[in-house]
C-alpha cells in the first residue's frame, strides 16, 4: 500500500510539472505600439538671423525721370518640417498681419524651388508667378506639401524674393518719411 501511495504521489508531481510546463514554449510574443506625430512647423532663416527687408524706391538725378520701384530683396528662406495624416496635404500661405503697404504700390513675393540637398520628402510646390501680400486674404505662396523636412537654415527650404510694383495713378504715392513697416506672416496649414 506504502508502495502504491509512493507511485500515485510520484505520478501527481510528475503530471503537475507537465501542466505548468506546457504554458511556455520556445517562442512568445506582444505588443510594442509606434506612433508618429502629426509636424507643421515653419521657420523664417536669414543671414545673422536677420528677417528685417527694406525695399526702397530709386530715383535719377535727371528731372522728369519717374521713381523706379524695381529693388528686390532675396534673403530669407523659408525652412519647414511637416508630417501628414493621410493622404491630405499641406499649403504655405502669406499674409500682411500689421502696417499698410502705401497707396500707388503692391508688395509681391515669389518662393523659389526647394533647395533639396538637407531635406528629404514630399517638398511643397511654389506658385509659379510672384504673389501679390495683402492685409485681407492668405495668399497660397506654395502647395503640396507632404512629409518632409527641408533643412535649417540659409541656404535651405525654399528661397523668398520680395518686390514692389507700382500699381495705380502715380499720383497716389506720397513720401512717407522713415517707411512703413509691415509684418508680414506665413502660416503652414492643413488644405
């Protein structure tokens, strides 16, 4: 009797650790969740971090020449850093948030072609024209844009040329003593 305890007592331990070894075997598994963010930044880069443009009309020294409104201004680049959600995309759009531009004059500005060589991604498409700013409606400047980054800094994203263009009577232009300073706002948003 001894003997038969002894062997049912053996056969409750030995099918015992069989139970809890069949819960492990040679492989296992579980979850790791990536998640990337939704990016819209934008930046405006210039030599010594200098944004201020001034664009001033020229004039001859011989009388009865008109003043020329022919200066440019291309030293801002534009930098941005984008991840989508989806297959929407993103616009770049430009804006005249405080001053006036002066009677008899339009301020344009045109971004170039992406330069590609820090960035990688679906970089946006530039309008192909100059646009004209104003202070009433956001102007789309550049189209497209995807996941991408373009870089930081000169040199990189996408190059801004501003312009101004006489526009109306020439009698609407007035001197207007140390200029009139205008900010001007880019914003990256959702189409």
């Amino acid at each position: 009797m001894k003997l038969s305890k002894l062997l049912f007592a053996a056969l409750i331990i030995f099918s015992s650790s069989a139970t809890f070894a069949q819960g492990d075997t040679e492989t296992d598994a579980h979850n790791l969740t990536i998640t990337i963010p939704e990016v819209a930044l934008l930046d405006l880069e210039a030599p010594s971090n200098n944004t201020n443009v001034s664009l001033v009309g020229t004039h001859s020294t011989e009388a009865g020449d008109p003043v020329a409104f022919n200066a440019t201004n291309n030293s801002i680049w534009l930098n941005y850093s984008s991840i989508i959600g989806g297959s929407a995309k993103r616009n770049i759009t430009v804006k005249i948030t405080n001053g006036d531009v002066p009677n008899g004059l339009s301020l344009k500005v045109k971004a170039g072609t992406a330069n590609t060589a820090l960035g990688k991604g679906d970089f946006g498409t530039p309008e192909a024209a100059a646009v004209v700013i104003n202070k009433t409606d956001d102007t789309q400047i550049i189209s497209n844009v995807g996941s991408v980054y373009t870089g930081t800094g000169i040199n990189k994203g996408h190059n801004l040329t501003y312009s101004l263009e006489q526009n109306g009577s020439y009698a609407d232009l007035k001197h207007n003593g140390a200029g009139e300073t205008l900010t001007i706002t880019y914003t990256l948003s959702d189409d």
